[in-house]
C-alpha cells in the first residue's frame, strides 16, 4: 500500500480502514449474528435485541433502517425506546451496515421475510415497527404480517431534519415514546 493510499484511508492517523462489514465500527449495543439464507447463500444477518432499560412494559419495536444505512444510527431511537419500558430489535438488513452484502435480488419482501425470521428465532411476537427512509418501506412490508400491532405504530417513514451523528440527540419526533410527546409531536404513537 503506498503512503498516499494508507493516507487516504486514514491509517496514518491512527483510524483503522472500514471492512465492507463494518468489522471497525463500534455499534452503540452488541451485535449478534443471525444465521439465514438468500438465494441458497448461507448468510448472518447482524442485529441489536436492547432489553427495556426500566421495568419492562412487554412491548418490542423493530427499528428498520434506511438503504446506505445500518441500524448503528439508531443509537438515540434505541435510547428513547428501552428507557421507557420497550425491548428494541434493531437488523442490519442484509446488503447494509455490518451484515454480509452478496450479489442477490434484493426486495422489500425479502428484507421483511428476512426480519420476520429474525423475530421467530427470537420468539418475538407482536411488533410495533418504525423504519426511517426507505426503511419505511420494509417496515410497511413488515407491517402486512400478524406481528404488526393494530393502531401501534404500524409504519413510520420520516426524514430526520438533519442526519443524526453519534453524540447529537435524536431529531425524529416520531421516536418519542407516549410520555414525552408534546402537542407538537406528530402522534404516531397511539394509546
């Protein structure tokens, strides 16, 4: 690798270079990997389950994230969501973030069939789903199914004002649990 080259990838300043799997970048909450296959490719998909940081109130949310994303971007969602009782799953979909990307025929479908065999493994069974960008998407997919909960959350797609960096809070109105909503808020939490 020439000095230029190592320059480039920030290894002269002590950054270690990015993996296609992310192998370097610190998730806020340990990843597990799922076993699965796509188009007959053994593959593991990456996933955060964060248990309800208080006294749990038996409810799970599935954060889906958006394409060029993972779920690492979640970190404040996943704050908000466990410290007020929910237990969160949190995939890296298959193709993003710290999951495997394979030449497949990637769909909606089958990133939501992907999740829905996630959930099962885990024994999770009524989801309420928030998903951010074309997450939305998967997330509507997902929504279709039995897991989803009528008049909870069925689908959320909504652009944060500004991208949400590692340290800033969360800007999404939509990821305020039922207490901390204002009238201001956007009442996609129903009670």
């Amino acid at each position: 690798m020439t000095q230029a080259t190592s320059a480039h990838l920030g290894e002269s300043h002590g950054t270690p270079a990015l993996g296609i799997c992310l192998e370097e970048y610190e998730y806020p909450y340990p990843v597990q990997l799922f076993p699965l296959s796509n188009d007959l490719q053994p593959l593991k998909m990456a996933y955060m389950d964060v248990p309800p940081g208080k006294e749990p109130n038996g409810k799970t949310v599935v954060l889906f994230h958006g394409k060029a994303f993972g779920c690492y971007y979640f970190r404040n969602v996943i704050e908000a969501l466990t410290g007020a009782g929910y237990r969160v799953v949190a995939p890296d979909q298959i193709g993003w973030g710290k999951s495997p990307k394979p030449d497949i025929h990637y769909s909606f479908q089958l990133l939501a069939a992907n999740t829905a065999a996630l959930l099962d493994h885990l024994g999770v069974g009524r989801v309420a789903v928030l998903g951010h960008s074309t997450g939305g998407m998967t997330a509507a997919r997902s929504s279709r199914g039995s897991r989803a909960v009528p008049g909870r959350v069925p689908a959320v797609s909504r652009q944060p004002t500004r991208l949400t960096a590692r340290n800033e809070p969360a800007r999404w109105a939509c990821a305020r649990p039922p207490a901390t909503r204002t009238s201001r808020s956007h009442s996609y939490w129903r009670n």
